[in-house]
C-alpha cells in the first residue's frame, strides 16, 4: 500500500485530486489534510481564505488562458505541456456551464490597444472566462460529491493542520499549502533549508482597489469583462490594474493579524460601481529579505487608522490635494461606496511617497484612455497587497531534492491564480500515476 499526503484542499490540491482520481489506482491512499473546513460548512461560516476550495472558492472565479498571466507556470512545464492541459483546467472549472467570455478578436479591441500604446500603456491581451463567486460555489459542490464518490482511496481531514514533521512516514508528499498561511510558508522554509535548495526574489504588489461609476468603464468591460493595464511609473515601478469587477463589490478580507481589500462579482447581483485594483510592485534588496513583512506593516498600520480590522477609504480628488475625506465630504459626493463599512480617512498617511506618486500618475495616464477615471469622488480602498511565495530553484519541476516531496501551486512560488495552480496539481498527478 502506498501513502500520499496532500497538504491542503485549494485549488491546486483540486486539480491534483480530480486528475488522480480519474484513473483507478490500486492500493493507494490519499490523506488529504485541511486545517479550514469542509466546503458546506464554510459557505455557512464565510470563511474566505481557507478550506475546501482554498482561496480560490469566495474569489470571482475569473480565468485567463494566456499563460503570461497568474504565473510563471511555462518555466516549470514548458508551453506544449501547458497548451496540453489547458483544456482540461477549464473544462475543471466550468463543467460546460455557461460563463461569461471576452472577446479579444474584436476590431474595437485593436483600437483601443493602440489608444493605450500611444499613451505609454500596456493592454495585455488574454482569452479569459468569468464564472462568478456564485457559480463557482455549486460547480464546488459537484466537484466535492465527485470526490466524495472516491472514499476507497482519497480520505479528507478537516480542521487539522498537516504535521511537517510526519512527512517521512509517506511515500508521496504533495504540499498545496497557498500563499496565505505563515505558519506553512516557515515549515517550508524549513524543508528548502533541509533539502539544500536555494530560493529566489523577494518582491511585493502594493496599492490600493479603486472604485468609480459602473458608466465609466462599461463600454470596456462590455468588450473585455477585464482590462489589464500595465505602465510605469515616474520612478520606474511597474503599476498595473488586478482583477477588474464590473458592476462587483469591493470587500474587506480579514485575516489574522490584518485585513485587507479585495474585490468581487457576481453573475446574478449587480451593483453601479466598477472596482479594481492598481498595485505597484516593489522589490527589495540586500540587507531587507522580507517583503511580507512590509505589506503587512503597511496594512496593520492602515486597519489601525480606520478602526480596527476596518478599511480605509478617500475621494481622489482628497487623495491628490492631501487631505483627508471626512464622513460628510463622502457623502457629498456622486458615488457611493459599495464596502459600506469603510471608515473615511487618508492614504497618504500610509502609503510611502513613491507608491502614492505612482499610483496617481498611473490614474492620470489612464484617463488619457478612459475619460473619467481620475475623477475626484472615484474612490480609493487601502491596503491591497499581493504577496509572493518565495521561489526556490527546483532540480525537476516541483519537486524537492531527491525526496518524493512535491511543492504546487501557489506555495511553489510558480503560480498565481486559479489556472496554473490548478495545472499544477494535473501535472504532479500525472507525474506521481508514471511512477506507480
Ligand atoms: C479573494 C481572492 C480572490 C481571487 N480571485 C482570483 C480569480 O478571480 N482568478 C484567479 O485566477 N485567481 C484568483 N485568486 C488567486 C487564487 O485563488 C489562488 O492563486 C489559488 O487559489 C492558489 O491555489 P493553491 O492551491 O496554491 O492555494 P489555496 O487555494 O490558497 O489553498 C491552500 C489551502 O491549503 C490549506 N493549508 C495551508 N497550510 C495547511 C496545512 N499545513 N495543513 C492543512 N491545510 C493547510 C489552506 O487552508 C487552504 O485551504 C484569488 C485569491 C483571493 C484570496
């Protein structure tokens, strides 16, 4: 009998699961360990990192096809392997449901690509589906019962946090512990450390979600549902828009020690405000090696300005003068805020000068594009931060030293969102069966 561990439940457990499972194995048993909940009972308690789904299940359940974007995938897998199973990740996620699509191959599109060109952005292209929070829970729930139907071989643990120090009782062990768990980012600090291998980059995404009139933006999101802009700022950091939510609600995400911002849809609530974010992407030297570390100053200090675990929130027109929106400033103004619990404040407070500066070059260069977007009662939500897992400098894709230890999805550094992390559980799947 051979022992698998698999270490999580989120996404890129998923897709090593469902490939697993596909084909039956004989004497195999995969103990899958969850330290969040079972996805029923976490829809009750909204949990919105952890459990069955991951961080995946609450997000908007968007899914871009290119593999330039949500990580660096290719560099593991190579492109004819991506090209390979990238029908199987969407066919995964949206079990030949009907979803929201964009339409790339549109004359407008070209136009607009130029628009941006020409004021020293970047439109970045992407065939890309939209399947929504709502939707994305129930194609959960079949895929739960699918599961379920495989209890001779796969047995799940809930509530419980894998034990690093059991991993040699397995014969496989398959960690898709996410970006979001300090506690197992530092265990697998430890097994890098154990297995001699070395890690690369130490950077951040940082910003703020912006938030403006639905009418703004319609005519884009209408023919893109997404729009990811890329330029530079006047210091030369990257700025980019992230997860673009037509008509969506922006939402504060509480973790443990801090919250932060995000954003969501919906494919049957609507709200009249379009919110995305723009980060800025900040990357450290010698002597400072943690990045996490920054973001979650930054975030601390800015729930601490709002009322605790709150969110802060600013006019832009406040945010460029340098002033701080009062409660009757907000309301005074033609939009309203659809994080309702946002406590009014100042950015400027929080955000260091370079990062404020880049954003509001960022806001006035789009506006060249996207007439309104700099208006003054737009607002903006602070903090929104990206964090990357470290990157270590793997032998064979995925995997550690010689031991039968695999490192996938987001943990891996690798990958960033729902497509590539889920490939990279199809892909470890694969190579674990070639080995039975
Ligand atoms: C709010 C939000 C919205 C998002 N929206 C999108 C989107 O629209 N499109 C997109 O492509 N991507 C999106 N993402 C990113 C995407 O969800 C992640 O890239 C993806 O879920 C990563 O998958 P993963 O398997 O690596 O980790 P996760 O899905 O984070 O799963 C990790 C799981 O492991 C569990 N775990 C961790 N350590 C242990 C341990 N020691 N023992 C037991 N369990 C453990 C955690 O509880 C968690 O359930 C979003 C993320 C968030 C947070």
């Amino acid at each position: 009998m051979k022992k698998i561990a698999l270490v999580g439940s989120g996404t890129s457990a998923i897709g090593f699961l469902m490939r697993f499972s596909q084909n039956s194995h004989k004497n195999i048993t995969i103990d899958c360990f969850e330290q969040g909940k079972d996805l029923q009972e976490r829809i009750q308690s909204n949990d919105v990192i952890k459990g069955f789904g991951g961080a995946g299940t609450f997000s908007d359940g968007k899914l871009s096809l290119s593999p330039e974007i949500g990580g660096d995938i290719c560099d593991m897998i190579g492109m004819k392997k991506y090209e390979e199973y990238i029908d199987d990740v969407v066919h995964l996620w949206t079990r030949g449901k009907k979803v929201e699509k964009a339409n790339i191959t549109d004359e407008r599109v070209k136009q607009l690509e130029l628009g941006f060109r020409q004021n020293n952005l970047l439109l970045r292209l992407s065939d890309f589906y939209h399947i929504g929070t709502d939707l994305l829970q129930e194609i959960l729930k079949e895929i739960k019962l699918d599961l379920n139907g495989k209890s001779d071989m796969i047995r799940f643990h809930f509530n419980q946090f894998f034990d690093f120090d059991t991993i040699d009782e397995y014969d496989y062990v398959v960690i898709a512990s996410g970006r979001y768990d300090n506690k197992s980012s530092k265990e697998i600090q430890k097994l890098l450390h154990r297995f001699d291998i070395d890690y690369k980059e130490n950077k951040i995404d940082i910003g703020i979600r912006y938030e403006v009139p639905s009418e703004i933006t319609d005519w884009l999101t209408d023919l893109l549902y997404e729009f990811k802009v890329l330029g530079y700022s006047e210091t030369e950091e990257i700025v980019r828009t992230f997860c673009v939510n037509p008509k969506g609600y922006v939402v504060g995400e509480g973790g443990k020690d801090f919250s932060l911002v995000n954003g969501h849809s919906y494919l049957n609530r609507k709200s009249k405000n379009t919110n995305f974010a723009i980060l800025v992407t900040q990357r450290f030297t010698e002597p400072f090696k943690d990045a996490y570390v920054y973001g979650s100053t930054l975030s601390v200090l800015a729930n601490k300005l709002a009322g605790t675990g709150k969110i802060l929130v600013q006019r832009y027109g406040d945010f460029i003068s340098g002033r701080r929106t009062t409660e009757r400033r907000l309301q005074k103004g033609f939009l309203s805020p659809t994080l309702e619990t946002a406590s009014p404040g100042d950015l400027n407070l929080i955000l260091p000068r370079r990062i404020a500066n880049s954003i509001e070059h960022f806001i006035e260069q789009m506006s060249k594009v996207i007439t309104g977007i700099n208006n003054p009662d737009n607002l903006l939500y602070g903090i929104e931060a990206k964090f990357y897992s470290t990157k270590p400098v793997f032998n064979e894709p995925f995997k550690l030293g010689k031991e039968n230890v695999y490192l996938i999805g987001d943990a891996s550094g690798y990958t960033r969102g729902i497509v590539q992390a889920t490939m990279s559980g199809i892909y470890i799947a694969d190579v674990i069966a070639s080995k039975l």
